[in-house]
C-alpha cells in the first residue's frame, strides 16, 4: 500500500512535465531542455536560464528539484509552491546566524508552522527537508508526518528548537522511508515515550542518525535494535553515552563509517578498562567526548583509517593532540580547540598531506583544557598553510597573528573557499597590526574564496585594509566583519568593491546608520546585512536612506544579555518578495518611514 501510495504522489508530480512541448526554442526542444537542466544542479547557473526568456523560465520551475531559502521571511510558502511546484528537496533557514551565539532573541521568529502546512498540502513531490534555526513545534510535526511522511527520505531539524520526544515519536511511527534524522544542536524537550526504541522497530532503511549535543537520553539496547534492524547504517551521533556500553552495537552495526558522542564517563575506575574498547571495520570519521590521554589508544588501531576527526570535546592537552595526530595521515577533516597549540599544528602540517577542512575553536579556560602550549599563533597557522596545500576551509580563534602568517596563506592556499579568523582579547600585545598588508595578500591570494570573516580589536584593520576587502572580494558572497576600519570613509570605500556579496554580517565596527544606510545601496548583490553595535541616530531615522521596494528594516533595541552587561542596539535589513513581517515579537521593531510620519 505504501509503494502504491508514493508511486501516486511521484506520478502527481509529472504531470506537469507532459504539457511540454517538442517545438523549439532556440533550436532545442522543450524535451530536450529538460533533459539538459537536469543535469545543471548549481542554483546560480539555474537562476540565470530561468533569465533566457519565459518558456525557459517555465521549464526551469517544472524541473527545478532543490531550493536553499536563506532565509524564510524572504518570501512565502504559496510563492514557492507556485514557482516550484515540483520540488523534491528544501532547505529552509529561520533565525539569523548570530543566534548561535545568544545575540538574537529567542522569541525573534523564524517559525516553521506556515512552511510546514503549504508542504503537507501542496508538495507532492518532497522527499528531503532541512529546517535550520526554526521554531518546530510538535504540532507542526505531526501535521508534516501526516501529509508527506510516507514520502520522507531525510528530515534535518538543525539548531532547531520548539519540539520534545512527542514530535519524534510521530516521526518515528509514520516515516518508513527515512533514511537520514537529523537533529544536532536542537532543543528538545525530553519527554522519554521511547522514540528511539519506535523508530528501530519501524524503520529497516534509515542510514543516518544523528541527535549529538542533544539533551536526549535514550536507552542503548535501542541502539542495539536500530542496528539489527537497519543494515544500512552508516553513520549515528548520539548524546553522552559511554563506550562502554556500546560494545553490543559496534560488533553489530558492522557498516558503520561515521560514529560521534560516545563519552568516557567511567575514568575513576581501572586505568585499563577501555583498552578492549572495538569499533567497526569501516570506521573513517569519528568525534568522541571527554577522551583524555589514558584512553586516546583505543583510537590507534583504526587511526590511520580515519578521514575526520571531532576532538572539540576531548581533555587532550597539546602532547595529546600531536601523538594522536601523527597516528592519522589521511585526515580531510579535523575539529579541534585551540589548545592543540602551535606544535599541534604543527604535527599536522607534516603528517596530515590530505587536510581539507580544518577548524580550531576556542578553548574553554575554566575545564583546564590549555597548558602553557596550548596556544595558537601565526606560526601554528604558517605551518598548515605550508603543509596541507589541499586546505578548502580554515576556521581558527589565534591569540596572536601577524602579516607574514596571511601572506603565508595568501601564497599556499590556493584551494582555500572559506577564512574565518577570530583573534582572541587574551594577550595585551600582538605581534603585528594593523593586518591591512596580510588581509590583502589572502584575498587576492585565494581566488576561490567565497566565505570569508575576519574578528579583529580596535586597530587590528585600519580604513586602507577595509577598502582591500572591499577590492580583492570578487567572489566573496559571504562575509563576518568584526571590529575592522575606523571611519565611515573605510566603510563607503568597502562597499564600492565586493561585486558578489550577497549577505553582510558586522559586529563592533562603530559605523554610523548614514554609512551603513549607504553602504548597503552600493553593494550591488546585497540581500541581507545584520549589524551589531554602531553609531545610532535618533530611532534609526538615517537608515531611512536605505529603503526601498521589497527591503525589510528591523530594529533590535539595546537589551540585557545573560550575564547582565547590556547588548548593543541590532539592524537586520533584507529583501523580501512576502513584505513586512506579521509575527514580531515584542523586542523587534520594524522599521518604515510612517515611523516618523514620512508619507
């Protein structure tokens, strides 16, 4: 019945393609078009076929099967459903980024219930869903599960929250056909009802589950059962379970290759107990939690297998992090906090010739991660730059940087599509600011950069090195700035340059709303800026120069933060075919000109 039942919704979703014609256009057949876009997958190259005339345009909606909204007030369910009607694939983001970070308020928006009544209705085809920092309620669960869960192959609830164990329990029991849940970093409210234990029983396809940095306990005979009943397994993330106890599901999930968040919870025990620890055969990418050095060997025997590895949440100490890494040469991906030290890096950069993607966050001071090493510096940075020429992306929070370090970037990385450096406040003296000479050395440097952000201190950019952004940002289509320029001269010499940008994010940069009013109608790709901490005018009447036709305004007034100092006043700007909002809450102020009684 349920065979019959997709077969009927797959065959909905073709029906408009029959109304293609064989007459031509531009000497190619509508048949043959069709054929053809259905090899073109990038959305911008779509977007610009779509542009050709109106038969391509309609073609172009017919067989379009993937759309990224980045952000979901830029327009609205029936505007989609009418353009793609028979889409199979939706990702669908809400709050803006700087939620991850506790800047936005939690009540702000971003609800997924509307989205997820026009899918149930109207999306005959959709078979992959990714909601990202929305508002999901069980109720918008269960009506999605009701309308489309028969269809479901992969469902990713990212940085979600709004839903507990009730909404997945519905998932559990209707989605037969899943084979990817997907629910890391959301908030959900455990409420136990077994889910996990009706998902194992309901499901034999599922390939991907994941519900690391979750608060859900589930019971490790579950998993035990998910793997007898899902041969196909490929990759779990769970919550804080200890290895110990997954011994059963190891030497039964035999196709595993990805495995994340099993804890080492019982080291006041005997110093050898995890040394029997087994893991499957297939094993490439592993992320396991408070790992210190007496039990990083039950990693060794399967450490040159590995092509990712998570120690974000490792206690490792610098030498921890060298005699592990020397032990993984064929690592493309590596997670690690900046207590991995220079000499950590530069272990890496002599043994690890395949790096890819590579991304050092910020220690935690008070678990007592970093010793006197553990400090990243321009000379760690040099080192992977020199060493690991395939690098993609390079995410690090350094405590000192230098010209020399970027240049060395600049010169090496040719591969590099995505820079983000944080220079942390921790040591009074850098090495060498301003970094105006570096940041252009990098850019020009790496042709192929597409994302790029730069949090510096007051002094670390001066106007001459904001303008270098702005020149050598071809292709840059996302950018973080954090206390970079010094005058709005630097800040108007910034947005002539940067053709491709298509969303802004700055924090602490002091400009005022006039130049940031006249910035954004300079960048000529703009869709979205959001900006913390700038020169206010009086209720945000200069940024009044930016309005126009589809650009939404908000204003989040000064408020207090968690731990009592007040967070600066927020703009978010964006284009939008839905127009203004009509779920604000309390602490967003929308922005227009009868504000102040303009006509």
């Amino acid at each position: 019945m349920m065979e019959e039942s997709v077969a009927r919704e797959e065959e909905a979703g073709k029906m408009n393609n029959r109304n293609l014609s064989r007459a031509p256009s531009f000497g190619i057949s509508d048949i043959a078009l069709q054929w053809v876009m259905g090899y073109v997958d990038d959305p911008h190259d779509r977007s610009a076929i779509s542009l050709v005339c109106k038969k391509w345009k309609n073609i172009d909606a017919l067989t379009r099967k993937h759309v990224t909204i980045a952000l979901c007030y830029s327009t609205t369910p029936e505007r989609l459903r009418d353009r793609f009607p028979n889409l199979e694939s939706l990702e669908l983001k809400g709050k803006p980024r700087a939620s991850m970070f506790n800047l936005i308020p939690e009540n702000w928006g971003g609800y997924a219930g509307p989205w997820v009544r026009e899918i149930s209705n109207a999306f005959h085809c959709i078979k992959f869903l990714h909601f990202r920092r929305m508002i999901v309620l069980d109720e918008d669960i269960e009506v999605l599960v009701r309308g489309r869960g028969h269809m479901l192959q992969a469902l990713k609830l990212d940085k979600c929250s709004g839903f507990s164990t009730e909404g997945l329990l519905h998932i559990a029991r209707s989605c037969r056909c899943l084979r990817t849940l997907f629910l890391e970093e959301s908030y959900i409210t455990d409420k136990g009802n077994n889910w996990l234990h009706e998902l194992a029983q309901n499901n034999s396809v599922l390939e991907v589950l994941n519900f690391h940095m979750t608060d859900l306990n589930v019971n490790v005979k579950d998993l035990e059962l998910l793997a007898r009943n899902c041969p196909s397994l490929v990759s779990l993330k769970v919550s804080d379970s200890e290895i110990l106890d997954l011994d059963n599901f190891f030497r039964t999930a035999e196709k595993v290759e990805e495995f994340g968040g099993g804890s080492f919870n019982n080291q006041a025990g005997q110093t050898n107990q995890y040394e029997n620890v087994y893991f499957p055969p297939n094993l490439s990418a592993l992320g396991l939690i408070y790992m210190g050095t007496n039990e990083m060997s039950v990693i060794f025997p399967c450490a040159s297998s590995l092509r990712k590895l998570d120690l974000q949440y490792a206690f490792l100490d610098t030498e921890g992090h060298c005699q592990l890494i020397q032990r993984c040469p064929n690592l493309e991906v590596l997670e690690v906090r900046n207590v991995i030290g220079d000499r950590g890096l530069e272990i890496v950069a002599q043994h690890c010739k395949k790096l890819r993607r590579l991304r050092i966050e910020r220690g935690d001071d008070e678990q007592g991660l970093e010793d006197e090493q553990g400090m990243v510096s321009q000379r760690g940075i040099s080192a992977v730059a020199r060493g690991c020429l395939e690098l993609e992306k390079l995410a690090v929070y350094v405590s000192d940087i230098s010209n020399d370090a970027l240049v060395c970037i600049g010169t090496y990385s040719k591969n590099l599509c995505d820079f983000r450096l944080v220079l942390l406040d921790k040591e009074e003296r850098i090495t060498d600011l301003p970094l105006d000479n570096g940041v252009r050395a990098l850019l020009s440097g790496c042709e192929k950069l597409r994302r790029f952000a730069l949090y510096l201190r007051p002094g670390g950019l001066t106007d001459v090195g904001l303008g270098y952004i702005g020149k050598y940002s071809a292709n840059v289509r996302w950018m973080l700035l954090g206390y970079v320029g010094e005058t709005d001269s630097g800040f108007l010499e910034f947005s002539k340059g940067c053709p491709n940008l298509v969303k802004l994010e700055m924090r602490g940069c002091f400009f005022s709303e006039r130049a940031l009013a006249l910035a954004v109608l300079q960048l000529v790709s703009l869709r979205y800026i959001w900006v913390q901490g700038y020169k206010t005018s009086t209720a945000g009447r200069d940024l009044l120069l930016m309005v126009r036709p589809f650009w939404n305004i908000e204003i989040i007034p000064p408020r207090p933060a968690q731990d009592g100092v007040e967070q600066p006043s927020q703009i978010l700007a964006y284009y939008s075919l839905a127009g203004k909002r009509t779920d604000c809450c309390e602490t967003v102020v929308p922005l227009s000109p009868s504000l102040f009684g303009s006509p």
